[in-house]
C-alpha cells in the first residue's frame, strides 16, 4: 500500500472561515509534507513534519497551522485565508532513511472566495 | 536563490524517444529526484540520482552530472499515457525538496 489520502478533494471557503485539511498514511513514514501548487507550476514547499515534529516551515505565513497528531495523521488547519492562497494543496510522506522518495495524496483544491 | 529550469513544452511521436533536460543551481545538494504528474493529478515517483551516471529503469532512465548541475530523463518507446508534466525535483539539504519548473509532454500518434 502506497497510498496517501486527502480530504476533501475540493474545499470551497470564505475569507473569515476556519477550515482544515487532512492527510492520512498507513505505509509507516516517518516524514510527512504540505506543499502548495499553483495553476501551471511546481509544488512548493511548505512544512515538513519528522517523527511528529515540525522540521521545517518554509516561511508560510501564520494564516497557515500544520498539526501532526500522530505518525500517521497529518493536518493543516486554515484561518483568514487571502484569495491568491486558491492552489492545490498537496501531502506527501516518505521513508526517512531510504532516498526520501515521496509519495503524494491526490490534493485538495482549495477556492478562497 | 534556487534556480531549476526545464523546457517548458515538449511533442513526440508515439513509438519515439524523447529527452527531457534539468539544469540546477541549487544552495546543496543530495540527490535528483524526477516525478511524473499528469493534469489533476498527484505527482508519483519515477526515478533519483545521486551519483553521477546513468540509472535505467524499465523504459525510463535518468542521468546526473553533478560538475555540470545537469540531469535528464530519457523515455523511450513513447506511450500516448507517457503524455504528462515530468518534474525534476532537487533535494537540496535533508527533506529540502525543490521542484523545478516542469515539463508538459505531449505524445502524439
């Protein structure tokens, strides 16, 4: 099993709404990501979370929270979200020891109105 | 700053061998990774370099020249499936990833 879950697929919020996003794996990583993804660009970094800790945040602007609950879970909760933050938000995980390839969730479209 | 470029579009011919260009200037390195993401999609894992040379894999093979900052993905036997953005991505530090700009493939019959 290699498969990285996300929920929603698509989320549609308003400039005052808190809302979060999921990410879920079951393959043991030890290493969990957020990156961003524009319209007809590469994913950007955002955080990286290793053993549950956060590892790197790559100057995301505070409107953005990761949270990892556990090692399997993990989160990014939106509040007061501008609209130029519409992207596609991508999770990834991997193996820390091995090469670090990353596997990637589906996303979640996220439409700030 | 980092700096990964590709070319931007691509066409080949179904059957066909196409070559992909990745140039990089990146503060560190680790390794090379090229993915593969078609449209909506996620990006899933094709090949890494770390060393330099030649890593073949199936109808994929990627190369790296650590001297140069230079890497490229070679497809060979061309699928129309194979049409997809390929993204060179460089691991600049540890779990450091930099995506470069992509590049949108498109196979034709």
């Amino acid at each position: 099993d290699t498969e990285v879950t996300q929920t929603p697929k698509h989320l549609v919020m308003g400039m005052t709404n808190k809302k979060s996003l999921k990410c879920e794996q079951h393959m043991g990583h030890r290493a969990m990501y957020w990156y961003k993804q524009k319209a007809k660009k590469p994913p950007e970094l955002m955080f990286v979370y290793s053993y549950e800790k956060l590892s790197i945040n790559e100057s995301v602007p505070s409107r953005f929270s990761p949270e990892c609950p556990n090692s399997s879970l993990l989160n990014l909760h939106l509040h007061a979200l501008q609209p130029e933050d519409s992207a596609l938000y991508l999770c990834a995980s991997s193996q820390e020891q091995v090469k670090n390839i990353q596997y990637f969730g589906a996303g979640t479209r996220l439409s700030v109105l | 700053g980092q700096n990964i470029d590709q070319p931007t579009e691509m066409t080949a011919t179904e059957g066909a061998i196409v070559q992909i260009n990745c140039t990089y200037q990146t503060s560190g390195f680790n390794g090379l990774f090229w993915y593969q993401q078609h449209a909506g999609e996620a990006p899933t894992f094709l090949s890494y370099n770390v060393l330099d040379g030649l890593e073949e894999k199936g109808r994929f093979s990627s190369f790296l020249s650590r001297s140069k900052g230079y890497s490229y993905l070679l497809l060979k036997e061309l699928q129309m499936k194979d049409s997809a953005s390929y993204l060179c991505a460089v691991e600049r530090g540890y779990q450091k990833v930099t995506f470069g700009t992509g590049t949108k493939l498109q196979v034709i019959p």
